[in-house]
C-alpha cells in the first residue's frame, strides 16, 4: 500500500484533490487506518485514477465522473453530450478567429468602416404575414410594406410580435436592380386565413447570418453588398439561403432618408478550418 502523499507523487497529483475524491465518492482509499485516519492506496486503484484524470482533461465535470462511475454505462451519453459541446465552441472560436483576421485585413487596407463591421449571429425561426412580388425597383418597397401590408394586417387584426421585425427576403439569388422578386415580411404572433394578399407562414431560422448596417437610401444598397459580398468570398464563406433586409428606422420613423438604418442578413456556411 501506498500512503496517500506517495500516491499523489506517483501520480502527480495533489493530496488535496485525492482527499477531495475520497470526499465525493469518485475514488476512495484501499484502507484508511482507524486509529491514525491515514490514507492508504494501491496499484490496482491506477486503472481508475487513470479513467477519472483522463475524463477530466476531457472537459467533464467530477459530477458527469462520478455519475459515470456509478452508472459505466453512461459513459457512452457523457461522452456524446462533451463532444457536441466541444464542438460548439470550436465553432464559436472559429467564428472569433474570422472576425479578427477580417477587421485586421480591412484595417490594413484602410477600409475599416463602423458600418461596414460584419457580424454572424443566429436568427430565430419566425412567423411571418408575408407578400410576394416581382418589383421593376426598390422604390416599390414603400409601397407594399407601409401600404398594402399595414392595411390588410389591420384588416385582418393581425397582432405584430413584438419587438418588431419587418423585412424582405429576395428570390433571385443575386443582387438586381430591376425585375426583383421579393417577398416583404412583417413577423406576427400568430398565423391568421391566408387571403389574396397576405400568405402566412412559418420560416426557419438562420443558424449563421453575415449581417451587415446600411445607412441611408435604399437606392445605394449595391455598395453594401458589393462589400458584402467581397467579404464572405474573402473569409471563404458560402452563402446558402435567401437574404434578407430588416428595416430598423425608415420612412415611419425617420424624416430624413440619410438617417434609415437596414440590416443585411446573408445566411452563410461557415469555412473549414486547419
């Protein structure tokens, strides 16, 4: 037998996390004397020593551990559940690492702009009243959300969700000036009876959107997606989806064109990475 103070030198670790283990069940001492309270461990412990330290570089707490050895079948869901986890925070940094190198290079080429800071972020499903339209231009766009939208979901007393998320996706699968195809979104709290104006739906949500502010016009939209999309192809992201456009501040709340505020919404994949 080994005292615990030989033990944890043989396996460098603490005699205070030994004493912790004993403490929480994971591992407890072959012997303890009765008289002196001392520890005493053996070599057939090692094996699982050897199990607990190596799950705990894994990432797993010493609860999931001792769960595990209370339930060795369980190890199988442990592992599942750490390496979902992992994978997601892989994904995270990944992310992370993209921002940096993209801001650095932008910096260096001196292009950075407060408004032309791309983010990703995630963008719950939705449900929508929806209208969609082929438009000779985007002045159209008015027309249809502050009009015709606006007076059938009243019509209907359709509720807007709150807070509001007003926007229009584009079928086209490229940027036009003429000729759009688009669908102009309001999202609502419930679905009402479809009629010959208003479609309601449910759409699915983005898991990674490149979005990016607009200031001003929508007439000089092609600048931000010029940048838009030299960046994506830069970072070596695919876009894989309809975009969007939501309107923050327009024509209802602002008197100024120079002061509307539009986030562009690209759903990408994200790039593989070494």
């Amino acid at each position: 037998m080994y005292t615990i103070g030989m033990f944890s030198k043989i396996n460098r670790i603490t005699t205070k996390t030994l004493r912790h283990y004993d403490e929480i069940g994971i591992l407890k001492p072959e012997h303890v004397d009765e008289f002196s309270g001392y520890r005493y461990y053996t070599t057939h412990q090692l094996p699982k020593l050897h199990q607990i330290l190596a799950l705990k570089q894994m990432g797993l707490s010493l609860q999931d551990i001792k769960e595990i050895i209370d339930n060795p079948m369980a190890l199988n869901l442990f592992l599942k559940l750490k390496e979902e986890e992992i994978k997601r925070n892989i994904k995270n940094e990944e992310i992370k690492l993209s921002q940096i190198r993209s801001i650095s290079n932008l910096a260096k080429s001196g292009r950075i702009n407060l408004m032309y800071t791309p983010i990703i972020k995630d963008i719950p499903k939705v449900i929508v009243a929806s209208i969609r339209k082929t438009i000779k231009s985007y002045d159209k766009l008015f027309y249809i959300s502050n009009n015709i939208m606006e007076k059938e979901l009243n019509k209907l007393k359709c509720e807007k969700f709150q807070p509001n998320y007003c926007f229009t996706m584009y079928h086209d699968g490229e940027y036009k000036d003429e000729n759009i195809d688009v669908e102009v979104c309001e999202r609502v709290v419930c679905k009402k009876e479809n009629n010959n104006i208003l479609k309601f739906k449910e759409i699915d949500g983005i898991d990674n959107a490149v979005c990016i502010l607009h200031k001003g016009t929508y007439s000089k939209f092609r600048e931000t997606y010029a940048f838009a999309f030299e960046w994506i192809e830069e970072n070596n992201y695919e876009i894989i989806g309809n975009i969007r456009e939501s309107y923050i501040d327009g024509i209802w709340n602002k008197e100024r064109e120079e002061e509307w505020l539009t986030e562009i919404q690209i759903p990408v994949k994200l790039p593989e990475f070494i």
